[in-house]
C-alpha cells in the first residue's frame, strides 16, 4: 500500500501487515507525535524511520543489512550523496546530483570532478536548478586554470555562489629541473598562473698545462663560474624554449673552453663562465703566471643578476721547486662551476684541463 508521506515511491516497508497510519493534526505539536500511541502509528513511525536509512544505505551503493549497525555512518563516508561529474563546457558546467536536491541552500558542500579545464570565469548549473558563478575562495572570479581537467574540488554554497574550498593562489604547484645541455620545450603544469625561474650558465674549464722538459713547469688556471639570474614571470612562458649551457670543456695543453649560456626563452638568460688560461712551460728557476677563467659577467634580463666568479690564477716564483698545484685534476663542483686549474712538475706529458660543469634552469611553478 502506498502512502502519501512517501514522497519518492511505495516505501521498503510500512508494518507486518500494512497496518499503518499518518498521525492526526490532533495528535502532533512542534512535528512529533504526542499522546496515546496505538500500534498503528508507531508502526508508521517505526516504518517510516527505517525507510529513510534504507533509502540513504541504497543511494550510497550499499546492500541494506539489519545486523551491520556501521552502514549508515559508511554511507556518509562514501560521499555519493555530494558527489558528481562535470558535465557542460569548461566555462559552463553542469552536475546531477541524487536525490535531486530541493533547493540549494548555504553550506551545501558538492565534491565536483572536472572534466575540462576551465579558460576564464565558470558556472555550475546544478540539476538544472540555476547556473550560478564558481569563485575562488576569497569569492573572486575564476582565471584560466583555477578548475583542473582530472581534479577534483570542493565546492561551498555561499551568496549564491559555488566557492572552491582551500582555493589559494600562489601554492606551489610543481618544480621542473632542466639540467641535460641544449634545447627543451617547457610545458607548464596545468593550473599555472606564473613562474619563477632560476639560470645558472656552465662553467668554464680548467686550462690544460701544456708539456715540460727537464727543469720545465707548466701551469693552467681554474675557469670561472657561470653567471647566475632570476626572475619572476606572469605571462607568455608556456611553450618557450629553455636552454641548459653546456660546460666548458678542457684541451690538453691549452687553454680552457668557455661555458655556455643558460636561458628560458627570451624572457631570462645567464651568461657561460671563461676557461682558464695556460702558462709555460719555462725553466724553473724563472718567475710566471696565469690568470683564471673570467667570471660569467651578469646579465640585465633579470629580476636578479648575479656574475660569476673568476677562476683561480696560479704564479711559480723562482727557487720554489714544483708548488702544490702540480696535484692530478680533479672535478668542479655543483652546476655552473669552473672547472680546477693545475700545473705540471719537470718531464711531464702535456694534460687535458679539467672541464666545468653545466648550466641549470629551474622553473618553479605557482597557482
């Protein structure tokens, strides 16, 4: 039997024989029965309390079952109530919720998937109920990228407005390191706003002494260090073409390669350090030097610019016999660094000077 206060369909279950009914006007105050109740109207109650669990249990995708008193709490777990697809366009999207919501009153809370990512200001049409304006958190109007194809947000009822919950601009997003030399594409993370990227120019290399005879030395100064820059970018970066600058590579014998630039498109570059320089050989006894390789020289591309560091000069001075800077090369440090200058005792085969070490572009990538 059918009851009119099952508003959605013949209830799961009315008593043990249908033996049910309404309460009277009379028999109400404030919305709960009071008085006398006869078996009939505490089946209906009984009844109809069950009815609305059962109801929540099947919406949530849950088998109704007496014995499991954790259901009702599981289906509020699940969400499902609250939880839609993004149908519509990117900018004007639609959901359907179920049960069809009566109204869309404030704090109501939808967990939205999004389908496509959005290009400037959105709606959200909720079963069919009125397309009203999705805003950030702070309740401005949405920018391109604010609704991520794939992601998930939660969406507050407020003013007539579907707010993103925890929405903040400026979050980090992501970090992309480019450190191999030569040329990428740089593809932003979906959802970035503006970036700051940092360029690091390679390093020069260390000039290689060139060979000696007896009562001979030689010596090859350090290469300088790459420039280094920063800058903070709101616009145009997606796409752009970032160069890593390859290190400065040693000679044997000669003097060092130069470091090459790193740059993110036009927009920020920093300039490669020098190689060392070589001296020799001559006799022992006789004083000489070498300069290092000349400091990457600072950019104006820039938010920040900073130059390189000159590489280390070396000087024989007369008598002193072979100094401690004829030791085996060794490698440059971290990205960008010069590469160690050397030296070479008496009777000894012309070396390769050590090379630098790349360049590096960092991109960090904001909301």
């Amino acid at each position: 039997m059918a009851d009119p206060i099952y508003t959605t369909g013949d209830p799961v279950w009315n008593s043990l024989e249908d033996n049910t009914r309404v309460p009277l006007t009379s028999e109400l105050e404030s919305g709960w029965p009071c008085g006398e109740v006869d078996p009939e109207l505490l089946n209906f109650v009984s009844g109809h309390a069950w009815n609305l669990v059962h109801n929540m249990l099947t919406i949530s995708g849950l088998t109704p079952s007496i014995p499991n008193l954790h259901q009702l709490a599981q289906s509020i777990q699940s969400g499902k109530v609250n939880y839609a697809v993004a149908e519509g366009t990117a900018n004007a999207l639609t959901a359907t919720l179920s049960p069809v919501p009566p109204s869309l009153p404030d704090g109501m809370m939808v967990l939205l998937l999004v389908g496509s990512t959005n290009t400037g200001a959105a709606t959200l049409n909720v079963n069919t109920l009125g397309a009203d304006a999705i805003v950030n958190t702070n309740g401005g109007a949405l920018i391109a990228g604010d609704l991520v194809a794939g992601n998930v947000v939660q969406l507050i009822r407020r003013n007539s407005q579907w707010r993103i919950a925890g929405n903040s601009r400026g979050r980090l997003l992501n970090t992309q390191v480019f450190k191999t030399p030569g040329t990428s594409t740089y593809t932003p993370t979906p959802g970035t706003q503006y970036v700051e990227v940092e360029v690091q120019g390679g390093g020069g290399a260390g000039g290689g002494p060139p060979a000696t005879g007896a009562g001979q030395l030689s010596i090859g100064g350090g290469g300088g260090s790459g420039a280094w820059a920063q800058k903070l970018i709101t616009s145009g970066f997606s796409g752009v073409t970032v160069t890593v600058g390859a290190a400065g590579a040693g000679a044997s014998g000669a003097a060092g390669g130069a470091g090459g630039a790193s740059s993110f498109g036009a927009l920020v570059s920093a300039n490669g350090g020098g190689g060392g320089a070589v001296a020799g050989p001559a006799a022992n006894t006789s004083n000489f030097n070498t300069s290092g390789g000349a400091a990457g020289a600072a950019g104006t591309s820039g938010d920040i610019n900073s130059a390189g560091i000159n590489g280390t000069g070396y000087l024989v001075v007369s008598g002193t016999g072979v100094p401690p800077f004829a030791a085996p090369s060794r490698f440059a440090g971290g990205p960008g660094a010069g590469g160690a200058g050397n030296g070479n005792p008496e009777s000894t085969a012309a070396r390769v000077g050590t090379d630098g070490q790349p360049g590096i572009v960092i991109v960090r990538e904001y909301a």
